[in-house]
C-alpha cells in the first residue's frame, strides 16, 4: 500500500458522466471507490475533493449518502467519512447472489437466444481477445463486463443488470488487488468462450456450468485477500 506521501490519482473528471452535477459527482465518486482510487478506510477528503472536482460541497453530500445506503462508505460523526474497508462475508455473499442471477439467466438464454444476440456475443469475444492481445487490462474488463450484461438483457428483464451490479459492487472492489493475476485474463477469456459455445448449442445445462465454473474462479483468488491485505479488510466478526 502507498505511504502517506504519495499523492492520490485523479478522481474520473465529471464530464465523462451523464445526468445532473450531483449524479455525476456520485458516479465518479463510485468509479474511484470501485477502482480503489479511493483505498478502503481511507478518510475522504471533502473540502479537497470539492475543490478537485470544481463543485460545492452540496453535490458532494448528495453523493456520499448514496454511497453509504450502498454500503461503500461510513459516515462517522465527529470523525469524518470514510471510505468502507472490504469484507470477506459482503464478497461472499455478493458472490452467492451474482452466481444465483446468472445461472438462472444463462438458462433461460440457452434456450431463447437468437442468431443477432449470438453475433454480439461473438464481437464481443473478438474484441476481448484483441485487447488481452495489446495488453490494455482495463479495457479487456469493461468487455468483460459488457458480455455479462448481454446476457443478462438477453432474459428481457430490465432490472436484472442492474441487481447483478448490485450484488457484485464488493467483488468488484476486491479484485482490484488482484488484477492482472499471472495468466489470469488468457484463463478468463477462455471460460467466456465456453459459455458462448454453449449458448450456441443452446444447451443450458452447459451453459449453467460454463458460467457457475467462470464465477467460482474468482472466488477461488479473492479468499486469500484477507489475510494478504489486513489493512484494507474489516476483520470485526
């Protein structure tokens, strides 16, 4: 972990963000939290970050009570706020709710998807590849995230991306630290390839365990975290 002296990276600026000032305050606020800009128990700066961002503090509270009902910070009274230290039991169980969503949508997929929805999942992969290949890490998770959301929209339920999100805010924070793991994004690519080939075979059993094999792996990786990085994990029981 970085000494005091290092200076902390640039928040996303806001004109990256849609919607009104507060929401774009919140979400570069949420992209720095997730992208661990913002180091789990690290105190936020309020006056500082206005003061970056160019914006009164007014958007800025908006933003840090949403970001507390999500559980990414803790406002402590007389103390400051911070920002929420990582828990072993909140990746778990975020794990369990993720993995729950998408085999039940990957099902429902198998059996419903058409040859166009198959031809973006097979862009999809093309371009994973092409960015694994040129080495651009950040790029190849934001298809990799992409891909998920396809399919998940592929079920036409409108709010089950974003409950997929949801569940998955913590995960994501946490893999942060092991990103890229040795031969991590090759290994990645190739369990995607295995659940579109079994959506192309239009087979859900296969395609339920193509995808249950793909989330567990993560799983596998993130365990260790606790004991590898205590300063960032709540140990409290």
């Amino acid at each position: 972990m970085s000494d005091d002296t290092t200076p902390r990276p640039a928040l996303p600026p806001l004109d990256q963000f849609s919607g009104s000032l507060a929401q774009k305050v919140y979400m570069s606020f949420r992209q720095a939290i997730l992208g661990l800009t913002f180091r789990p128990g690290e105190i936020m700066q309020k006056q500082e970050i206005c003061a970056e961002l160019g914006v009164s503090r007014s958007p800025v509270a908006e933003a840090v009570a949403r970001l507390a009902a999500e559980g990414l910070v803790n406002v402590v009274p007389q103390a400051g706020t911070f920002v929420a230290r990582l828990s072993v039991e909140e990746i778990r169980e975020g794990a369990f709710l993720r993995e729950a969503l998408e085999l039940a949508a990957v099902e429902i997929v198998a059996s419903t998807i058409t040859e166009e929805q198959l031809v973006l999942l097979r862009r999809n992969l093309r371009i994973q590849e092409a960015l694994m290949q040129d080495g651009d890490n950040a790029g190849f998770y934001q298809m990799d995230a992409k891909m998920h959301e396809l399919i998940l929209s592929f079920t036409s339920y409108k709010r089950l991306a974003g409950m997929a999100e949801t569940a998955w805010v913590h995960v994501n924070r946490a893999r942060q630290l092991i990103l890229p793991a040795p031969g991590r994004i090759q290994a990645t690519l190739e369990e995607h390839k295995a659940i579109v080939a079994a959506l192309e075979a239009r087979d859900p059993e296969a395609a339920r365990a193509a995808t249950r094999h793909h989330l567990r792996q993560l799983i596998t990786f993130l365990e260790p975290l606790a004991e590898q990085h205590p300063d960032l994990f709540d140990t409290r029981i």
